[in-house]
C-alpha cells in the first residue's frame, strides 16, 4: 500500500471514530513525564483558535493527563506553565500518547502517536529524518485529505502556497471554520505572489522592492541590486543572527558567494534581529562579505519586507533573475545551490 491509499484508509477510520464520540469524551492525552517534578502545571494550547489555552493539569506519580473539552481536530502545543515547549501534537478521536522527557533538549521534536493524524505525522518525519521518502508532504497534500493534518502542512509546511490554498479550498466545514484558516488564507495569497508562477500559466512572478541601510549605515535598495548588469542573479536571504537554523546556513552561503559570485551571483541578505551591534559584530566575525542590510523597521511584527513576502518563519531564500526581475525560486539552501549550479555552469 503507497503512502497515499495508507493515508486515505487511516484518515476514514478517524471520521468514524469521530463520529460516534460525545464532546466530553472527544480525546485523552496521557503521557509519562522525565525531568520534571511532580506538580508541574502543564497546560494545551490551540494554535488554531489564537493559541488559547484549552486544558490543564499537573504532573502526577511521573505521568499526566489531559481530558479536553473539544469536538473538532486540532493542533496543540504542550507547555509548561512557564512557557517551556514539551510536545506539539494533533487532539483528534481516541487516546494520545505524548510522552515528554525534560532532560533531552531535542524531545519536543518526537511526534505524539496513538490516533491516525498523528501516527501519519510520526510516519512522516521517521521517513524525512532518515532522507528516504522527501516528498511526503507533497502526497499528503495531494491525497485529498479534508483534516487536520492536510491544514498543519499547508500552514506554511507545503512546498507552494498555491497547492496549500486548494488545500484551503477543500478542508472540511469544521475544520475550515476554525479561526486561523481565515488569516492563513490571506497570508498564503500574500506569498504566493512572491513564488515562481504556476507552470503554464504564462505569467510571471516578480520581486517586490525594499532598501534598508548596510552596516556602515549606507541605503541600499534591492532594485539597485537587481539593477545591476554584473548580476546575472540575486539570492534574497532574510535571516536573523537569533535563528539556529540561519547561523548554521552561513557556511553555505559563504561557499555558494564563492563559487558563483564571479559568475554573476550577488547574496541581499535582510537581518530581522533587532540588535543592531550583534548583528555587526556577526557578519563581521562571520566572513559575510556579500551584501548585508538589517531591517529596521522594529522587528518581524512591523516590517514590511516581512509582510511583502508573506515570511512564516526564517530563514527563507528566494532566488531573482537579474535581468527580468522575476522570482526563480522559493526554497531551502539544497534547492538554491541546485538551481543557481545549472544556471552558472
């Protein structure tokens, strides 16, 4: 059985699950508990209703237990009452098992299991973790599954923003009434204005303009950069020295202006930390000598560049042809490299 006739046979075992359970006894979420004492508050919250907080109990004899008052699937994060992530999992018919070791930084990542949107998800990263199946959102997206698991992956996990709004399109009625869908929605129509076109459709996407001052306080616009006839390309990176996942892509990017700059290739880097001083002291540390702004326009929540191209999250890498302006690529660092190599042979 391929993955998409799995998903489809799990996916109709929870509607009927669904169907037959009263409110109250909708879902149990239990667990054991490592590194934490007995009476910790724990807490779920809803990340599709404004992340409210929908349960509590406590640590009890090393285990816990949650009831929630719910009657449709969503998606909730575990935390302790001081804000620490524990788990993220989906609440959905049947009995969830998220158990939570404290002591391992890594453990949020270990998926909830015990229901079939979770067991799929568990599938899933297993799958992606050990790099032999890499398109499995893609099937899941493609399977024409209606729930709570088709909403988590076109939430900013699918790999385009048009395929994520038919996702939208087609989400079941309780599922697609949930507040979140309304804002998702606009933020996806958003971003798909900054992806490369549909294929046939005969249009093109371009970048939409931003200038920002570089560390010795000059503006620089990204027209200017695209602008110029020595680039051939333009690698638009937003990037904050806060983010793990930015700082470890440094070394690529560095390889990347170092193979292919000569070639044609300039890097626009856009810092959203709010540090000013860090991020000097970062790409000066760091060898960045590619092009560096930092968008000061008082962080994520009120900047525009964030909001133009629809960011859910950093890094983010978009690839523009130098001569037309249009957007080549939205993707991650493997993908850019790929590209941008076939394009300066």
């Amino acid at each position: 059985m391929n993955l998409k006739h799995y998903f489809l046979a799990v996916w109709g075992l929870a509607i009927c699950l669904g169907a037959c359970q009263p409110q109250g006894d909708y879902c149990t979420v239990k667990g054991s508990v490592k590194g934490l004492k007995d009476g910790t508050r724990l807490e779920l919250v809803d990340e599709y209703d404004h992340f409210k907080a929908i349960a509590t109990t406590r640590v009890k004899d090393g285990a816990f237990e949650f009831r929630p008052d719910i009657s449709a699937p969503t998606h909730v994060y575990l935390y302790t009452a001081n804000g620490r992530q524990l788990k993220d999992f989906f609440l959905e018919p049947g009995t969830i098992t998220a158990d939570v070791d404290a002591t391992d930084e890594n453990d949020y990542l270990v998926c909830g299991t015990g229901t079939p949107s979770n067991d799929m998800r568990f599938k899933i990263r297993q799958l992606q973790q050990s790099g032999t199946h890499p398109s499995l959102m893609d099937e899941v997206l493609d399977a024409q599954e209606t729930g709570i698991l088709a909403l988590y992956y076109a939430d900013g996990h699918g790999p385009s923003a048009v395929k994520s709004l038919g996702v939208l399109d087609r989400l079941s009625e309780d599922i697609a009434s949930k507040p979140y869908v309304a804002s998702l929605r606009e933020e996806l129509t958003r971003r798909a204005k900054t992806e490369p076109a549909p294929e046939g459709s005969g249009s093109e996407n371009h970048y939409i303009d931003m200038e920002y001052p570089d560390a010795d306080g000059n503006l620089i616009s990204l027209s200017s950069v695209v602008n110029n006839p020595a680039n051939r390309y333009v690698l638009l990176d937003f990037w904050a020295v806060w983010c793990d996942p930015c700082r470890d892509a440094v070394p690529e990017l560095r390889a990347l202006y170092e193979k292919y700059h000569e070639k044609g290739l300039e890097i626009y880097s856009v810092s959203e930390d709010q540090s000013e001083a860090r991020w000097k002291a970062f790409i000066a540390d760091n060898d960045m000598t590619w092009i560096n702004v930092l968008d000061d326009n008082g962080g994520r929540k009120n900047s525009k560049a964030w909001f133009d191209y629809a960011l859910h999250g950093i890094p983010t890498t978009i690839l523009i042809d130098g001569q037309t302006g249009a957007i080549l690529l939205r993707g991650n660092m493997s993908e850019m490299e790929a590209v941008i190599s076939s394009l300066l042979k």
